[in-house]
C-alpha cells in the first residue's frame, strides 16, 4: 500500500450520539459490578472506560481492583449488546457520519479505524447499531481497555496499521478526528494530526482555543472533511 494514511475517528458525539442510553447501561453495569447502585457518575469527556469507572469507584468510596473491572466490562459489553434496539430508538448516527466514512474508505491509502476510550466491543456494538461499521478496521484500532491513558492510544493503533499493513506511518500520516479540547490534547501529545468537529458539548471556538488548526461545525460538508483528512481533497 502507497501513500498510506491512518484515519482515525472518536466515536460518541462525533460519529454517534447515544442520548442517554450509555449512562443508563454504564449505571447498570457498575451495579452489576459492585453490588450497590451507582448514585453519581465520574466526568467523561477525553477519558477511557477504566478511567472514568475507577473515578466512579472513587465517587462512591470503593477500592478499585482487577476483578471488579472485569466483572464491570463484562456487564458493559453484555448490556450494549442486550440494548441494541433501544440505541437504535434514542440514539443516532450523526449528520454526514456514513457519507465521511463511505468517502474517505474509496481514497487509495486510506485505512480507517477508532482511537476511542471504550471497550472494543463496546464501540463495535455502537458503531455497527447504526450502520457505521464497515469502512472501519477495529483490529488497528485502539481502546480504553489497551491503556488507561488516552494519548497513548494514537501510538497503539499507529503500530498495529503500521504492521497489518505493511505502511510507515508518522505523525504526518496520522489523523485523529474528534469533537473535544481532550482529542486536540490526544493528538498532540501523541503526534497527530486532528480534525476538530464541533458536533459535541465544544464549539468551535472552544477547539481552535485548545489547538485544533483545522475545526469542521460537523461532518455534512464531505468534501471539506476529505480535504482536510486527506490534505488534499481526492
């Protein structure tokens, strides 16, 4: 593969929004998990799903551990799935998301996939519930259960493109594209480039504050995300 280019995408309010129903199965897998309700749930923006589950614990005065984090993954994972129906009804696909991802799978040297702080198969799930899945390698992608911290996650999935592949990939040739001040941080402290969409609680003023060059309102102008993502809009 020439010219290769490594895309990869943030998922809730970015591509998706879940309009509750992720808070709402978070809460029911904590349960599950600790034995006891969760009554207040940690800040979630720009961080992974062990994260915010340990400053959750942390809400509630519980020692976190390796086995209570598998048990929370393992409900996560179940309760998505078992809700696939009810994401569908509530939630959405965000405008231009498909027609983005449809565009940028038939560009020559694109390789798309997700740089996210959810489970894997979590973001699967979520992803495939609204159609979004096809045009997206999840093997390359990089997960909040790879490592706690986020921008660690850019050199993850770098090196396993790199490698299924066959490519070098660098700083140049990777693109993170995400709807939070913490994405911007994501990918600049990993060496990245970003596209920054104002789809989320951040406008875009707010992102070009935290260092994003180039701020899209959303997706629905394809031909300016493919410009952007590509450099040079084929």
């Amino acid at each position: 593969m020439t010219g290769a280019r490594l895309i990869l995408w943030d998922i809730d309010h970015t591509l998706i929004a879940t309009r509750g129903v992720g808070r709402e199965i978070f809460g029911d897998a904590f349960e599950q998990a600790t034995r006891r309700p969760m009554e207040r749930m940690a800040e979630v923006s720009g961080r992974t799903e062990p994260d915010i589950f340990q400053a959750t614990l942390a809400l509630h005065g519980t020692e976190p551990s390796d086995r209570l984090f598998a048990r929370f993954a393992q409900a996560l994972a179940t309760g998505y799935a078992a809700r696939v129906d009810v994401l569908r009804q509530r939630g959405h696909a965000l405008p231009g998301a498909a027609a983005a991802l449809e565009a940028l799978h038939a560009i020559p040297g694109v390789i798309q996939s997700v740089l996210t702080g959810n489970l894997k198969p979590v973001a699967i799930t979520k992803l495939a519930a609204f159609g979004l899945d096809a045009h997206l390698d999840f093997e390359v992608g990089a997960y909040g259960s790879d490592d706690p911290v986020r921008s660690n996650l850019v050199d993850i999935a770098r090196q396993r493109a790199a490698k299924k592949y066959q490519v070098a990939l660098d700083e140049t040739t990777t693109v993170l594209i995400g709807d939070t001040p913490s994405d911007v941080a994501t990918a600049r402290q990993a060496g990245a480039a970003v596209i920054a969409v104002a789809s989320g609680r951040s406008d875009t003023a707010a992102l070009r504050a935290a260092g994003a060059e180039i701020v899209l309102e959303d997706l629905t102008n394809t031909a300016a995300l493919v410009k952007a993502a590509t450099g040079d809009g084929s």
